[in-house]
C-alpha cells in the first residue's frame, strides 16, 4: 500500500469535514485522510502535467526508442498515455508510480498506438477509482493499481464477444458501410430504424423494409457512385440521418471543427458553482461506490462503458430509454452489466415526473446525446444543476461542444471517417508509409476496434470519478465533465506515443493470430438467455482480492472492502425496460 500526504480533519473546509462524516458512516475510523498532492499544469488548454519525481522518470523510461536509442522521428519522447490521461483528468502525477501495466504486443494491431490509448484510457480510470476509494474510506493507504493489456483488449473487443445463447452479436447493419462516390467515399451510420429511414429518405430510394436491404445496398451503391461525397454528407444530414464523407488527414487538418476540437481539454472538467456536497450514505463497499446514485441517459457505446464502470464500482446505475427506442439488444446485453433499465418518456407529464423524483435523490447524471439535444426536456447541465445543487454532469458527443459540427449527430464509425484515421489504418494495411491526398483512391480502413467510443467511455468514468473526489478533497459545487469522440482522435492521431508491436501486420505481411480472449472471458445465466461477456479491465487492490470481492456486494461490511475493487459485476444484465424507475434503497 502507498502512504499519500495526511492532512488533518481541523484544516478542512466545514463543508468537507461534515460530507467525511457523513460519507463515512458505519465505517471503521481512520486516523489520516487522502488528499490529492499539489501539481504543476502546462497552462495551454489540456497542458500535461509536469513532475521530475520517480514517477515522472519512470514514466519516461517506459516510452517507445527509435533504433539508435534516440526520440522517434528525431523528436522529444512524449508523456506516455496514461500520464497524459491523468493530467488531463487533474490528477496528482505521484499516483502514476502506483500504476502497473502488463505489456502485451499486438493484441490491438493498427497503424495507430490504439493499444496505447485503450490501457492509457483503463489505468487513469482504475486510478481514479482507486483514488475515491480511499477519499471515500477516509484512508491515507492508496491501492495498487495493475493493468493487463489481455484485459484491456478483450474489453475493447466486448461489443464484438458478446454471445446470447451462443448467438454472435449483430454489430453494423447493411446499409452501415463506406460507399464509393464520384469523388472519393463516404461512410453511413444505419444501425437504428430512424437514421436508416432518413438516410433512404435522404437518397429517394423506397423503403420496402430490413428485409430488402441487400439488394437496396445495390441501389444506394449505384446512386451514390455518381454523386459528390460531400453533397451526400449534407443530404442526409439535411434529412436527419447520418453520413459523413471520409477525409484525408490533411483535409481533416483544413476543417473548422479540427480547428474547434484541437484546443480544448481531452477530459473538461469544470466548476459550476459551490453548493454543498451530496452525501454518499452507508459503507462504500468493494469499489467504493455503493450509495452512489447515477442516471444514465447514453447510447452506443462510449457513454454506456463509462456507466457500467461506475456499476462495476458499486454505484447504482439506472439506464433510461424512451419507449419508442430502446436500445439494440445485443448492446444492451453487453453496456448494461450491472445497471438496472426502465423506460420513460420525458416528453410525457407522468415521465417528467418520475424522471424528478429520480433527480432528487440522484448524485450524478449522464448524457450520451450532442449538446442542446436534450434541453427540451430539462437535461442541459445547468438545468439539472439547478434542481439538484452538487450534482455531476457527465456529458458526452461526438463532435465537441464548439465548432460548425457541434450539434451534428455521429458515431464512432463516422468520427473515424473524418479525422482520416479510415485512410491511415488502408495506407497502414498496405503497408504505405502515410495516408496523404494520393491514399484517397483507398477504399478506407478502420481501427481494429470502436477505440473512440471505448477509450472516450472510460475517460469519463474517471473524470466523473476525479468530480466525485475534487467535491470531497477541494472545493465543493456542482461539476460538469465533457467529453467527445472527436477531441479523443486528436489525442490518437496527434499527442500518444508510438505503440512498439502494434503494427496492422507482421514484418512478413501475414495477419496476426486472433488473440485468445478466454482469461478475460465469463458467463452467466441472464434474463436474456445464457450470457458470455467480457470482464471488465479497470480494477485495483491487492492481487490477492479479487475473490473476496469478486461478486460485486462483498460478504460483509469489512472496511478494507473500499481498497480493492470486484473482478466482476453484482448483476448481470436484465430485459430491456424491465426494471421501475426508482432507487434500489
């Protein structure tokens, strides 16, 4: 265990001592406290924290060497990702020295250090658990924290290993795919009913129904080869629908919203006011979380992640869909581990109310829609806020909250498309050495897994997470953390360092071997029909405690329960809407 700075309970603010208090009850009694240590941030916006502490080099040792020893490509070794990710959380560099990693080469190939991003993304969002876990406890002792690339991967891959009966699940639907136009390509997002209505609507092709979308793909293929990409990108987007043209680097460098996105933090965590700090009651449990009390108002996937992690932790994690569109069922099988579902309609008075009574009580909400989409209905963070002072507001979009295209809809699938990481990952597939204009007669790649939404998912786990102990260890008030998929590219394409192994194909040409997920691998009996899931990578504590903590709810109320976290969650996922809208307690 590592002994962090002590501080006494006299020098705290009133507000803070009085949550410790509450937070605390039933128990045991800790004579020190944690506290986050003072750091020094690059003042530019989502500047990496600097430290010349052990951390610090051991950190630098770890990046990746060109052959002579020296920075590749002639420039300084940057950060490796998961210092970056902890700056740009707020964290105290000193914790990165309690982080391990257990390398695994090649399990993520791309021409990007995806493999980088996605442990990057898992270790700062374990620490910051880790971290809560003894703000919460009242402990000064902080769990290790050790993360397996095996794990990591797996997790990646979880919307792919999700199996209903031994059903492989259904990820993109037909009319979901890059298309060859006049000038280049563009990539269609159909997965839900309503975009591909609009997107058929968009093209004036007929909608004899799913059935029919085979021999439709032929139609929209023919129809599209003698259009302009763009013009198609602001058709469907005229219609409601989704479709972006894919783009260069270089012409992704040339947009306004790259402009928009570069400069604002990965992770944006802000202060909104200085109401009080919403109690936690009871023990904290294994995870530190129980008592927490979480909305959840996202769709695939990134949002999603970020909550079941919170449940994994013990929080109480409510999903809320509207009845008209509840989500796929094999996403929902593999998001929704360890949260509860219910259906409300918020456009409805007996769904506003019930929807504010759930507020009410409620310590955090998050949003998986693009900014002013849910105002309407009174879900804008400061709205919320105002009904419900000290709260955490997660949000989540996939353009950013600046910028032309920050109110545009968008997935992971699309976000790729624009940024030109499609035309990286073919040039890197064909073993070009960049994706420049002369890639654009490529048909477009794709990272070997939804990477954005994955790595953005657990990012804001941790932000909330690190609101949750700035409430506690600084300042009290209610906290907005913001996210996008758009700002997390940038991170890939611009600020990671090289991933060592990661290469799209051995030196040979040959496709590496599909890894071996099984060690990371459960099933279970569900509502849904015999469910295999993948287990969750964020975790820490002794190695020794997965078993004691391993069911999610702990055998008791020891509480050193607070210092490890569960292997797997409490409950696995239930029906779709099954579940009241209301609190377990």
């Amino acid at each position: 265990m590592f002994v962090m700075d002590q501080f006494s309970a006299a020098d705290r603010p009133p507000e803070a001592r009085d949550v410790a208090a509450r937070d605390s009850v039933g128990t045991s009694k800790f004579d020190t406290e944690f506290v986050p240590g003072e750091f020094e941030r690059d003042s530019t916006p989502g500047g990496a924290a600097r430290s010349t502490g052990p951390a610090a080099a051991t950190a630098a040792e770890e990046e990746p060497r060109g052959p002579e020893g020296t920075a590749a490509a002639g420039r300084a070794v940057p950060q490796s990702g998961t210092a970056q990710a902890w700056a740009a959380l707020g964290g105290d560099p000193a914790l990165l020295a309690r982080a391990g990693r257990e390398r695994r080469p090649g399990l993520l190939p791309s021409a990007l250090p995806v493999q980088e991003l996605a442990s990057a993304a898992v270790t700062a969002c374990s620490l910051a658990a880790a971290e809560f876990s003894c703000v919460r406890a009242r402990s000064a002792l902080l769990p290790p924290v050790r993360v397996d690339d095996g794990a990591v991967a797996a997790a990646f891959r979880s919307d792919r290993l999700v199996r209903i009966d031994g059903r492989a699940p259904v990820t993109f639907a037909p009319l979901s795919r890059f298309w060859r136009t006049a000038d280049g390509w563009v990539r269609t997002h159909a997965n839900y009913p309503h975009h591909r209505a609009r997107l058929l609507s968009a093209l004036g092709m007929p909608d004899h129904g799913p059935a029919d979308d085979e021999a439709a793909a032929g139609r929209i293929a023919t129809e599209l080869a003698g259009r302009q990409a763009r013009d198609v990108e602001e058709a469907v987007y005229g219609e409601g629908g989704v479709a972006i043209a894919a783009r260069t680097p270089e012409e992704w460098a040339a947009h306004p919203q790259r402009a928009a996105v570069a400069p604002t933090p990965l992770v944006a965590l802000s202060r909104l006011d200085g109401a009080p700090t919403l109690p936690l009651e009871g023990p904290p449990g294994p995870g530190g979380l129980r008592g927490l009390r979480v909305l959840d108002l996202t769709r695939v996937l990134a949002g999603p992640v970020a909550t079941r992690t919170l449940a994994l932790l013990g929080a109480d994690v409510l999903r809320i869909d509207a009845p008209e569109r509840p989500e796929f069922l094999d996403t929902h099988a593999d998001t929704d581990l360890g949260k509860r579902s219910t259906l409300l309609d918020l456009s409805s008075r007996a769904g506003q109310a019930a929807f504010e009574e759930l507020l009410a009580s409620a310590h955090v909400v998050v949003t998986g829609y693009r900014p002013g989409a849910l105002d309407r209905f009174g879900l804008a963070p400061e709205s919320l806020m105002d009904r419900r002072p000290g709260l955490v507001v997660g949000q989540l979009s996939a353009w950013g909250a600046t910028g032309p295209w920050q109110r545009r809809r968008g997935f992971d699938s699309l976000v790729q498309a624009a940024t030109g990481i499609g035309f990286l990952e073919a040039a890197g597939a064909a073993g070009r050495a960049a994706a420049g204009a002369g890639s654009a007669g490529l048909a477009p790649g794709a990272l070997p897994v939804q990477a954005l939404d994955h790595g953005t998912g657990y990012l804001l786990a941790a932000g909330l997470l690190r609101a949750l102990t700035e409430q506690r260890t600084g300042a009290a008030g209610s906290r907005l953390v913001r996210l996008s998929l758009a700002r997390t590219a940038h991170w890939l394409l611009h600020d990671l360092p090289a991933d060592p192994g990661g290469g799209a194909r051995e030196a040979s040409g040959a496709e590496r071997p599909a890894p071996d997920d099984t060690p990371w691998l459960t099933t279970a009996d569900s509502p849904l029909g015999r469910l295999r899931y993948a287990l969750s990578p964020v975790g820490f504590g002794p190695a020794d405690s997965a078993g004691s903590a391993a069911t999610g709810s702990g055998g008791g109320e020891d509480p050193l329960d607070a210092a490890r976290s569960p292997r797997d969650w409490a409950r696995v996922t239930g029906q779709t809407g099954g579940d009241p809208a209301a609190w377990l307690s």
